[in-house]
C-alpha cells in the first residue's frame, strides 16, 4: 500500500497529540496525587473509589450523630443526679422529723423541702439548645408548668438516633418516666411526694405516720430517678463504645480508599518524565517532518 506524505504528516500530528495527552495525564496525576481522576482512567477503581468514599461519609453521618446524641445524653445524667441527691436530701429530712418532737425544726424543714422542690421543678423545665430536654416530642412545651401542680405537659415520645444501618438507640428521659411516674411500676409524682412532705411538716396537727410515709413515697422517687440515671448511664457507654467502632472503621475505609485511588510520588514523577521524553521525541519528529518542502505534501 503506498503512503502518502499527507497520510505521513496526520499520522505524526496524531502521535503528537496523543503524546500531549498522555502528558498531561500525568502531570494531572501528579498534582493530584490520585491515580484515578475519572472514570475513564479505570472504571474498576473508580466503582471502588466511590464505594469506599460513600463508606467513609456514612461513618462520618453516624459519628456526628453520636456526638450529638452524647451531649443529650451527659446532660440528661448530669440533671438527673442532681435531682437524685436534692431528692435524697428531701427523705433524709422527711424521715429525721418524722422521729422528731421539734415543731420549730419541722417549719425550718417545710422551707427546705419547698426549696428542693423548686429546685427539682427547675431541673425537670431544663432547655438543651432552646428544647426541653425532658418533655418528649413535645421539645416546644415547658413540661411543668408551674401553674399546673404536678401536670406533665409533655408526651412520653422516645428520641432516637441513628448509629449504624438500622441502628437506632433512644436517648431521651422523658418527664413521664422521671418526675411523674406514670407508666412505671410503683411509679411516684416526685412533685406530689413533695408536697406531701411539705405538708405534713407544715400541719398544725403533726402526724409523724404520714410523715413518715411521705418519706418512704421519696425513697420510692429517689429508686425511680436512680433507674433512669442507670439506663442513661447504660446509653452513654453505648454511645462511646460505639463511636470508637465507627471512628476505627472510618480509618480502615480511608486505608483502602487511598491504597485504590491515591498514587505514589515517586512513580509518578518517572512516569512524568518518561511522558515528557516521549513527548520531545514526538515533537522532534514532526519538526523534521515539517521541514519538507510544501510541495512534497501534496503527492
């Protein structure tokens, strides 16, 4: 087959251009450090590539799910320990009185409990980020309104997170659990016990029976908060155990992930070299070739 000057002068036009292209692949390649920039560069590995990459961000969404749960949680156990010790407090002075002969003592132990009382009404109404930590779904709603007794105002929604591919753990103490005692065996209204302390210190006919029934209903409360703080305290562990698992996955996830995309430098800058040689030589070829007389193109 005989080849004519034109088909010579494409076929060396082509090798330059295919040459520059595969330059400027590597210099690509060695910018980036990646091995693959896109799918055509290995269809395989990118497949690969992407799989690994959308691992990585699922660990990352679980993890951040986990430290906000984690506030909740800590929070949640902080409060609730607080009002398990102004509780305790409440039974140990109810039950001192109720073995007491000491009317005084008794109107200095009325304001006590009327103060733990507050106190503890102030805990259950606690905001987290502008919602009430322990009313439920209902996070918009003051859960013990102090115009409403013992009323619950909240619901007894569970909160959930998302810890892994259909993973979810509560991470809520709703108020009906906690303070009120409804759906819970031998539940006790914290607020109604106090109340009842408080009154019984505060009878002109002192009953130290029903104080000391009172006392006992606290204790009752006091166990009641204790369960809650143990679950929660169950949830936090779980919580940290978790996110170690996660954060070890996410780093075997971003191993594979750069042992399938990522390039060594070292290769690279000799596969560049060598591209750039091949490239020289190409366009020393079709310098020579352009030397020919225009004439010779023609044939």
């Amino acid at each position: 087959m005989r080849v004519t000057n034109r088909q010579f002068v494409n076929l060396v036009a082509r090798n330059v251009n295919i040459s520059s292209q595969r330059l400027l692949k590597a210099q690509e390649r060695l910018a980036t450090m990646k091995r693959i920039n896109r799918p055509s560069d290995d269809p395989i590995g990118m497949n690969r590539v992407l799989e690994y990459r959308r691992k990585v961000a699922s660990a990352e969404q679980y993890i951040r799910n986990i430290d906000t749960a984690t506030i909740r949680v800590e929070a949640t156990v902080c409060n609730l320990e607080d009002v398990h010790e102004l509780l305790r407090q409440a039974r140990d002075i109810a039950a001192s009185q109720a073995s007491a002969n000491d009317p005084t003592g008794r109107i200095t132990a009325a304001r006590q409990i009327a103060n733990i009382h507050d106190q503890v009404r102030d805990i259950a109404n606690t905001r987290l980020g502008g919602s009430y930590l322990f009313a439920g779904h209902a996070t918009d709603t003051r859960p013990f309104p102090k115009d409403k007794g013992e009323i619950y105002e909240g619901d007894s929604g569970s909160i959930e997170t998302i810890v892994g591919e259909g993973i979810r753990i509560k991470i809520n103490a709703h108020g009906n659990e906690v303070f009120a005692g409804s759906g819970v065996a031998d539940g006790v209204n914290v607020f109604a016990a106090l109340k009842e302390v408080k009154t019984a210190l505060e009878s002109p006919d002192f009953d130290a029976p029903s104080l000391a029934q009172a006392a006992e209903d606290l204790g009752k409360a006091v166990s009641q908060v204790e369960t809650v703080v143990s679950e929660q305290s169950t949830t936090f562990k779980r919580l940290e155990q978790t996110r170690e698992y996660w954060n070890h996955m996410k780093q075997k996830f971003e191993d594979v992930l750069s042992k399938t995309g990522d390039a060594d430098a070292a290769q690279l800058a000799v596969e560049l070299q060598a591209e750039e040689t091949a490239y020289e030589m190409a366009l020393a070829s079709a310098s020579n070739v352009l030397k020919r007389n225009l004439m010779d193109f023609l044939a």
